[in-house]
C-alpha cells in the first residue's frame, strides 16, 4: 500500500462503531491489550475483521492500492525470477508454488499465465497452494483464478483445505496456515503479507532505560495509547537481544519470526526458495521505529477510528526475518522494488506491450512510473529472499536475480 502523509494518532469523539464499543467493553473488563492484540483482533476477527467481512480491500474500491494491481508487469517479472532460480537450482520436480496472503489472486494470475506461455511444458510439474484465512478473500481468489467459487458443503467434516482447478488447469489448494501445506520443494512468494501481522510496540524510558510496551486501552467508549504500568510477557522479545539496545522506540512481530522459521526450515530441509517483497527498513542505525498505522480509502488514517473498516499495518522488520531465517539459509537484501523490477527486465517488458497495444502507452509509462519511480513505490518497498546454505556456491558466480550488488538500477 502507498500512501504519502502521515497522521498521528489522537484520542476519539464523536461517532463510535460497535466495533469500538465492544472493544472498549472489553478492555474495561480485562484491561489494556497489546497493539499485537488489537491488530489480530480487528483483522481477523470472524464475525467484524477487516480481511474476514471485506471483499474489496485492494484497489479503487479498497483502501489501498498493491504492486500486482498496478500492472500485470509486477507479476511477471516474478515468474521470471521464479523460472530463473528454479533452473538454477537444476529445475527440481515436482515444484510447489506457495503464496502467502494472496490478496484478490492478481500475483498469482499473472505469475501462473507468465510460466504457461515461456515454459509451457514445466505446467504440468507445478502445484499451487494458496495460504489464506479468510474465507471472505478466498472466494475472491477462486472467482479470480478459476472463474468461479465452489462452495464447500458446511456439513463437510474434511481439513480446512479448499481446492479448485485454476483457469491453466492446475489444482490450486487453500489453507489456513502454513502448516497445512504439504512438505517439497517449494518456492514461497509473500507480496505485502508480513506488513499486516501483528506487532508488539515499545517506547524506552527516558530516565530508566527501560522497555515500555504500548497498549491500547479505553477511555469511557473511546479508545487511546497508553504506556504499560509494568513489564509485560512481551517484554522478553527484546531485553535480552543487543540489537534494540540504543533504539528508543521499536515494534516487534513474534509471529513474523515464527512464520520465518517455518519457511526457512522447509527451504533447509527440503529446497526452494522464498521471495518476500514489502515496505519496511533494515539496520541498526533506526533508531526510532514507530511505523504502525492504519489506511482508508488510500489515505493514512488513526488507527484508532472505524475500528474494522480501515486496515491496520506496520513496516517490516527484515533484520528481524534475517535473523530468525536461522543458520542453514542465506538472505539477499533487502533491494529496492525499483533495483529488482529493473534487473528483472521490467523496462523491456513494458516496451514491448507498447509497441503492440499503442493505445495503452500512456496507461504502461504510468504504471511502470508507480513501480519504480524512487518518490513513489521504487524505493518505498523492498524486495527480500531466502535460499538454502547449499546454494552458496552457485550464488557466489550467480546471484540471484535482481539482487545484484553491482546494478542499483
């Protein structure tokens, strides 16, 4: 999502959702909750969540805007770093395609109509998993993907997982968590998936030094920041680790690293490879990482207001996905989105549907100008991934593609 100002949160008034009400209920019965919490909460709740109860969450009708909905060209220069490094690592069969939140299904779309037509014949060595827990975006995904929805009888005693036959006549399988997948060889692919996972937030005590966790708490039916009057359980996220050490405000996604962890012991044990692209920062010299916020109708918006009509966010850590990829995988990056579409050949690619579909120049330059330029999306998002150790060999002659060192643009 891209958004150019920033808003500070502020205490409410006025009108209140029942949302809100029912969280300042709860509050008031149990106290202050952390703002990992209040993300989960709002997000995924089943009944009011923002991703479970909203179908159009992306793009003109949504609240914010993603690469995959810009151009068809994002997607298919994923295919062909997908196609690029699975050669690399000897085309290994069968090959497990694994996105992560996949939005409305656009990335995989266009990935999967980019492979059919440069490599028609590897079709048939492909599997599709879909992880999404909404069943509200997985009827989208199968609309956009398959050109229909099959519904599941509700008696139906079978797994969570959900499965249709994709427009290029694969099998695509949904699942509610990454554990459901099945073990292989697997390329992962997360487009802005980890930026919407919860986050714990700190501010450090100007006069004791220490960690302080941000909650969110009620006053009378409104809702409000406040600091933690004692350590929390959370707390023990970053005490002991050096790395926040001289920060003064920090945000932290346990279940960033545990999803990290996940991946990357399947991408040691099994091969493969992950792609992660989002927004967010690396290195230590942030001293101050105070990201989280929320977005409607693509402009920023207190977090605290519509509670479950507005999506709530934060900056990707990737030092912290580095560190928990653990000791048997390599990491490339972070790079620029603008580097990695550019090495990926997004430039040509664009000439060429110019040069056949004249009519659409204007709307290509435009497209292409919002992926790449360094005010917009180019430097804003980032792209990061995760290999297996053994790939170092091969890596040290051929990185991977659009991770190249010596090409910044």
């Amino acid at each position: 999502m891209f958004c150019l100002r920033r808003v500070t949160p502020k205490l409410l008034s006025g009108v209140r959702s029942c949302f809100t009400n029912e969280l300042a209920a709860k509050i008031r019965l149990a106290g202050p909750m952390s703002v990992a919490q209040f993300m989960q909460e709002l997000l995924t709740n089943p009944a009011k969540g923002y991703y479970t109860t909203k179908e159009k969450v992306i793009g003109a009708p949504g609240d914010f805007v993603t690469s995959p909905e810009i151009s068809q060209m994002f997607g298919e220069c994923i295919a062909i770093w997908i196609i690029n490094e699975w050669r690399k690592m000897g085309s290994c069969k069968p090959l497990q395609l694994v996105e992560l939140g996949p939005g409305h299904g656009t990335l995989m779309q266009d990935v999967l109509r980019t492979i059919q037509r440069l490599v028609p014949d590897e079709m048939k060595h492909l599997n599709v998993h879909l992880v999404e827990a909404s069943q509200t975006l997985i009827k989208v995904q199968e609309a956009k993907l398959c050109g229909y929805f099959h519904q599941r009888p509700e008696s139906s005693e079978e797994t969570s997982t959900h499965q249709a036959i994709a427009k290029v006549g694969l099998p695509v399988k949904w699942h509610s968590r990454i554990g459901e997948v099945p073990k292989g060889f697997t390329f992962f692919i997360a487009n802005e998936f980890f930026d919407a996972l919860p986050v714990h937030k700190f501010i450090k005590n100007g006069d004791s030094k220490a960690w302080e966790e941000v909650l969110v708490d009620a006053q009378g039916e409104d809702l409000r920041f406040v600091k933690a009057k004692s350590r929390t359980i959370a707390n023990q996220y970053i005490e002991n680790d050096d790395f926040y050490y001289a920060m003064e405000a920090c945000e932290v996604s346990p279940r960033s690293g545990i999803i990290m962890e996940a991946i990357a012991e399947r991408i040691a044990d099994e091969g493969g490879a992950a792609l992660i692209a989002d927004y967010g920062y690396s290195g230590s010299n942030i001293k101050i990482r105070d990201t989280f916020r929320a977005f409607k109708n693509h402009e920023l918006h207190d977090p605290l207001k519509d509670v479950g009509e507005a999506d709530l966010t934060a900056d990707v850590d990737f030092d912290y996905l580095q560190r928990r990829s653990g000791p048997h995988c390599a990491t490339f990056g972070p790079v620029s989105q603008r580097q990695f579409l550019l090495q990926l050949g997004i430039q040509v690619r664009c000439n060429l549907l110019k040069d056949s579909n004249p009519e659409l120049s204007e709307e290509l330059d435009s497209s292409l100008d919002m992926l790449i330029n360094p005010g917009k999306m180019g430097t804003r998002f980032k792209f990061f991934c995760v290999f297996p150790k053994t790939m170092e060999v091969i890596h040290k002659d051929y990185p991977p593609a659009g991770f190249y060192s010596n090409k910044q643009d």
